[in-house]
C-alpha cells in the first residue's frame, strides 16, 4: 500500500507540473508576440521531458514553430510523417548500415504501411500523387484515431514552405478531407443551435472547420480562417505544379525555348515562392538554357541556385562542365574541387547533406564512383592549366555569337547580356522567395549571389573587350586585304595597256603600216619632182 501510494503521489506531481507548464505556456501563446512564442516552447519542451507523448504538448509545440517560421524544426520533428519518405523508389542516399544514424528510424513511420520495391531507378526524380493519396489513405484506417489530425495541415505548410509542393499537397488535403470527416461525425450529435455555432460556413462557405475546435474543447483553438488559408496554399500549389510539370514536359521534348518560359513563368511572379522549389527551377532552366547553347545564361542559373542551396551537387557539377566547355579552365576547376569536399564529406559522414527529409537527385552508393570520375577530370584540368591554357577562353561560346560575326551582332548580344546579368539585376530573384530562417540567412544568400554575379558580370566585359579586340583586327586585315587587292587590280590594268602598243610594233615589222607610210609621203612633200634616171631595157 505504501509503494501504491508513493506512485500516485508521484504520477499526481507530474501531472501537476505538466498542466503548469502548459497553462503557462498557453498563456504566452495567446499573445501572439514571438518573444513570449519563444518562451512557450521552452516551458514545452520541459513539459515533453516530464510526459514525451503528451498530445496538446506536441500540437502547441509544432504550432509555435510554425507560427515562428521555423519550419525546418517542423519537418525535423515531423519527418516520420513526410509520405515521400516511404514511397517506393525514394533513396534518400543513406545505406543499410547508415540508417541507425538517423534521428529516428524509418520503420516507426505511422502513415504509411511497408510497400513494394517495383524496381527500376530509384533515385528520387517525380511520382504520382494519385499513388501517393492512396498510400496516405491507406494507413489513415489504422492512425487515426490514435494520432492527431492537426500533422497534417502544421507539416502539410511546413513542406509548402520547405518546397516539398507533393508532400505538401497530399499532406493538406488530407487534412482538409479528415477535418471535415471529423466534423461530420460530431454534427450528428449536435442540436440545431450547437450546429449554428460550431458551423464554420458564412455566407454558403463550405470550407471545413479547423480540426482542433472539432476534436478538442480543451486544445487551443484555432482561428477560424485557417482553412481559408490552407485552401489558398493549396491552389498555389497547384498552379506552381502545374507549370513545373508543363516545362518538364517542354524539356523532354527538347522545346527548350517553350521550357524556359514556364519556368520563367514561375520564377518571375510576382508572389512568392519557397525558396527549396525556387532552386529546384533554377536548375532546370539551368539545363534548358545549356540545351539551347545560352551558356551565360546557364551559368547565371547555377550561381542561382547555389545562391540559394549552396550544397546543391546537380548544379555544382554543371556550372563545372559549362565554364570546361568555354575553357575557363581555373573557375571549372574551383567548383569540382569543392563537389570533391562535398563528396568527401558525404563519405565520411555516411550521408547526404542536410536533413532526412531533403530531396537530392543522387544516391550514397553512387557517390564512390562520381569521386573517382571527379579526381581523373581533376588532374586533367591541373594539366591543362599547367601547359598555359588558361588564356584562350572562348568567349564566342560564351557570349552566343558567331566568330564571323560582326561589330552591331558584338553589340546587341554584349547590350542583352549587360542588361540581363548586371549585378543589380540580376539579385532581384532575391525579394521573390520565401525565407525559411531569418535574416542571416537572407545576407548569406545575398552575399553569395553579388559573389557569383560579379564573377559572371567581369567574365563577360572581358569577353566584350576580347572579341571587340579581335573584330577590330580582322577588320583591319579586311581593309589591309582590300587595299592590297585594289593594288593588284591597278596593277594588271596597266599591264592589259601596254600589252596592245607593243603588239603593233611587232605586227609593223612584217607588214606597211598604212597610216606610217601616209605620213612619210606626207612629211616629203607630195608636189616635189622625183628623179628618175631613163635606161633602155632590152626586150
């Protein structure tokens, strides 16, 4: 009896110490100043330490990180519930012998069962929401009565904010359809009243009401247009989508030019986006431009998105081979010595950069082999730089214009390129993307952007002044050649003249010139008696 009593006393401390922590931090929560958000989470986190499971703990937790724009510690503390994280064919780059490592295991994932490896790729590339719906629905019969339906609208925004746009999608529409489920099944046993007041619909509105004012009278509740907010999100996401797909299509295609408009379709709107998808379009209008021969372009859009996602190996490795094929040999070699740490390091760590639930489009067990190519186009470059071939970039490649082009083709190309890579230009993508941390991140951001854009900028007004140089020899040879053929012209003109005056000479020697013998007869004297001597000829 007294073991008995000495447990209650103690279960009955810990629940007081809980409800403590938790009213306090409700408290702070309701002011809606971040600072006193910042003190609720503390005050929760030693309310989770006291009682791990606690439900309300966990939804205000994930609340306030949301509301605090941390929405990369929503994805860390949520990651189990990402369902791209358990679809087939999704290598995240960690092996067999690394997943022990991670934060928590794959297997506890609660809302998707195991499914079937169908083979094939796996690396991550694109899949089918529609498959992905049905995967999600289909561990929904076992969890949901048992976890929170608040996951998914928190992670379903969290992942919007994140550029994870599919998880996203299915996460909040899952949400929204298990709201209104919910909601169904309480209206049943409402009276007429109890319906009017609970009713989230003004004026015919049929968006579902949010889950906590449904499920739980003791939660905090919430505000009553965060379903309108989520239905925004969602169509955003939608039309974000959309358009991705619509260029992806255009690539594959080989329309390169219909591909880069949808792309910039996305990434010149005037609404922002998050920044993880923004990089991710950056890179494919990276490959789109290389696939039509804009190499400034190109690179324009790798220091974009390395701007934004500076561990980004896809567009380290392609900004490399674009600077290798105008043979700017020393910058080429930087990036594929710093792709060279990178994989370095995802060796020694034994996983990918970044967290679990970050996309990369390379798998751990590809990376031994990519070093190994890496290091042998190392050395090559070393030799090349070694011999002195640092000096003959091809600035032509670079700049888009033919090498028997002329000085207004020079002109136009080097005024289109000036205006569109300017470093105040060109660090306007800036202002057009979410930020998912706070403003340190913004300079760091910024700073590698004026660093890349001022390398691009100087490369091309060298490129300007070589290929101007250049045009101004040839047409210098041009008019060297010009002169020297007029010359040569003048030159066989007065040849073919005195060519017919020493031809009548000639011809005079074997034949009387009649006009010579004219003026001799003339020149005696026509009227002047001749001798003549008479001598008698016999017959």
């Amino acid at each position: 009896m007294a073991v008995y009593g000495e447990k209650k006393h103690w279960w009955l401390r810990n629940k007081k110490i809980v409800d403590k922590y938790m009213k306090e931090a409700k408290n702070l929560i309701a002011s809606k100043d971040p600072n006193d958000v910042e003190s609720a989470l503390s005050l929760l986190e030693s309310a989770l330490s006291v009682s791990p499971r606690y439900e309300l703990a966990l939804e205000l937790k994930a609340r306030s990180l949301l509301y605090l724009r941390r929405f990369k510690d929503v994805a860390d503390m949520l990651h189990d519930y990402i369902p791209s994280l358990k679809f087939p064919g999704e290598d995240s780059g960690i092996g067999s012998s690394e997943l022990s490592s991670t934060h928590s295991s794959r297997e506890s994932v609660n809302l998707l069962n195991d499914l079937p490896n169908h083979g094939g790729d796996s690396s991550f590339k694109c899949f089918s929401v529609s498959d992905l719906k049905k995967k999600v629905m289909a561990g929904l019969s076992k969890n949901c009565n048992e976890q929170g339906q608040w996951r998914y609208l928190v992670l379903g925004q969290a992942c919007c904010h994140l550029g994870l746009m599919e998880d996203a999608m299915v996460l909040l529409q899952t949400g929204k359809r298990l709201a209104t489920a919910a909601f169904r099944r309480q209206s049943i046993s409402l009276s007429d009243d109890s319906f009017i007041l609970f009713s989230p619909t003004h004026g015919g509105s049929s968006s579902p009401p949010p889950s906590s004012v449904v499920v739980s009278s003791s939660s905090q509740p919430r505000s009553l247009t965060e379903s309108e907010s989520v239905a925004h999100m969602l169509s955003h996401i939608k039309l974000l989508l959309r358009r991705r797909a619509a260029a992806l299509a255009a690539l594959d295609a080989g329309l390169y030019s219909e591909s880069i408009r949808h792309f910039s379709k996305i990434l010149d709107s005037r609404r922002a986006a998050p920044q993880g998808f923004l990089a991710e379009c950056f890179m494919h209008r990276a490959s789109a431009y290389r696939s039509a021969g804009r190499i400034a372009e190109s690179i324009a859009d790798c220091n974009k998105t390395l701007a934004l996602e500076p561990s980004c190996l896809q567009a380290l490795e392609t900004r490399a081979a674009l600077l290798e094929s105008v043979r700017c040999f020393p910058d080429s070699l930087h990036d594929l010595e710093h792709l060279k740490l990178l994989y370095n390091s995802i060796l020694r760590d034994r996983k990918l950069p970044g967290p679990v639930w970050k996309r990369h489009n390379v798998r751990y067990r590809e990376i031994p082999g990519k070093l190994c190519v890496l290091t042998s186009k190392t050395q090559q470059l070393k030799e090349k730089i070694a011999s002195g071939e640092t000096g003959n970039v091809d600035y032509y490649a670079l700049m888009g214009i033919r090498r028997d082009c002329s000085r207004s083709e020079l002109d136009r190309a080097y005024l289109l390129l000036n205006l569109k890579h300017k470093p105040e230009r060109s660090m306007s993508f800036i202002d057009r993307f979410e930020l998912t941390e706070g403003e340190e991140e913004l300079d760091s951001v910024k700073d590698r952007a004026r660093m890349s854009t001022l390398l691009l900028y100087r490369l091309i007004q060298r490129g300007y002044s070589v290929v101007t140089s250049n045009i101004a020899t040839e047409q210098e040879a041009e008019k060297q050649r010009k002169a020297a053929a007029v010359a040569a012209t003048e030159t066989h003109r007065s040849n073919n003249i005195e060519t017919p005056i020493r031809a009548s000479v000639v011809k005079g020697v074997f034949c009387r010139d009649l006009t010579v013998v004219g003026n001799l007869i003339a020149r005696t004297g026509f009227n002047q008696p001749i001798p003549v001597k008479y001598e008698a000829l016999s017959c």
